[in-house]
C-alpha cells in the first residue's frame, strides 16, 4: 500500500473524478460568510487541490495564495490560476513546512483537510499555523465530516469508472468507520487503462477525522479563534461535510 495522498495518478484524474462536486455553489457560500464577516481581501488556502476554490475567488477579486503538497494538484492549480498574475500564487509544500510573511485576510481549509491531520499534535499545529497567519480578526473557513450525519451512515465500498478518450480510470475504495479513533478510514485503489489492459496503478490510504460542534469549539478557543457559525456544506446538504467558520482572536 502506498501512503503517499494524491499521487500523480490520483492528482491527473482528480477533477474529472470530482466533475459533479459543485464548486460555484460553494464559493458563493464562502464569499456571503466573508462579505458578512469580512472585509476579506487577500485570503489563502490550505490544501487547495486542483485550485477550483481559488479560480473563482480569484475571478471575483480576490487576491489568492493556494498551498499543496502534492507536486501534481500544484501543478494544475499553477495552470489554473496563471491568467490571474500578480493576484494568485501556489506554493507546493506541506502545510506543517511553510513560513508565510504578511498576514492574510482569510484562510480556507477545504474538503476536509484539517480532518486529515488526525491526531491531535498535526490538529493543533495546523490550527497554530492559521493562526499565525491571519491578521488579528482573520477569518477561517473550513469544512468538516460531521460527527452526527457520519455515524448515522454505514462503512460502505465504491467503485466507479471514469472515460476520457482511450482511456478510463477504474477507482475502488473501502472505507470503514474507526469510531474509537474518531476517523474514517478509506482505502483507495486505481487503475488506468487503456484498450481493456492496464497501464497504470496506484493504491494510497486515506485517514480523515470526523468533529463534534462542542469539540470544534474547543479546539478553535485552545488556538486562539471563536466559532462563528456551522451549516451544511452548500451543494452537499444531505451530505456529512459542514462548512465551519471562526474568527482570530
């Protein structure tokens, strides 16, 4: 098994996989809390992925920085955004690694990357690093699997095939829920193919943890933030992912 998350395999098929997640939706739900809140001009994102989150926020004004360690999602992030010059930026490196100089406006913590830092020593240091990096008064967004909606649901395997001319992704996981561990963990296998004969393959592990409202409140007063406000995630309301959202102190 390899642990290494969103390898070049997983990264290059990433938004074609995820082509039906609703990013629009989700930004306009991130920009009416930051309108509310705000003002929140430069804002930065942790674990921004292909950088979707950013393109539009980008596109609405916003002078954006993105952060991922997976050399493939900053690559496509860097592509994504390059039209944009002087108001985005991404930097490939692990979270817990980097050294930001001036404070932003906003951060984001988007699907579910402060879930994966599953212990409470990664949690906390990542929390600090926000911190850290917000003016006073900052704001951080951040969604979540939500305890209650999570365990109401069973452990559950999926597979799914994605075409993209000659070629299909097969994917299958399984996850199952460790409730002592308060995580869901998910194993996660793919397969490129081509003319029915494998070319590719790749297996990665994937461990994120699930929150109560209480234990976030917590967690975020420890780490120098008030919680502001949950509600569910906008284009995923049956789903188990809350958006959550504090102030720095």
């Amino acid at each position: 098994m390899d642990n290494e998350q969103y390898g070049r395999l997983h990264a290059s098929w990433y938004d074609r996989w995820h082509a039906d997640k609703d990013y629009p939706a989700e930004v306009a739900q991130l920009r009416q809390i930051l309108t509310l809140e705000g003002p929140a001009h430069r804002l930065l994102d942790l674990g921004c992925g292909t950088g979707q989150h950013l393109e539009l926020l980008a596109e609405a004004g916003h002078t954006v920085l993105g952060v991922d360690r997976s050399p493939g999602m900053a690559e496509q992030a860097r592509a994504r955004l390059a039209r944009y010059r002087e108001r985005a930026a991404i930097i490939e490196a692990d979270l817990h690694d980097i050294e930001l100089d001036a404070p932003f406006d906003a951060a984001l913590m988007m699907f579910s990357v402060l879930g994966y830092q599953v212990d409470n020593g990664s949690l906390l240091a990542a929390l600090a690093l926000v911190h850290r990096a917000l003016r006073p008064g900052g704001l951080f967004l951040f969604d979540v699997l939500d305890a209650i909606a999570l365990l109401r649901r069973h452990s559950r395997d999926d597979v799914g095939i994605v075409d993209d001319l000659d070629h299909q992704l097969l994917r299958a996981s399984t996850c199952s829920l460790l409730a002592g561990e308060q995580a869901v963990d998910c194993r996660v296998r793919l397969w490129l193919l081509r003319g029915g004969s494998v070319v590719e393959h790749a297996e990665e592990r994937h461990q994120v943890r699930f929150f109560l409202r209480r234990e976030l409140e917590l967690l975020l007063a420890i780490s120098g933030f008030r919680l502001l406000g949950t509600a569910a995630l906008a284009g995923s309301a049956r789903g188990p992912s809350r958006l959550v959202w504090a102030r720095r102190g």
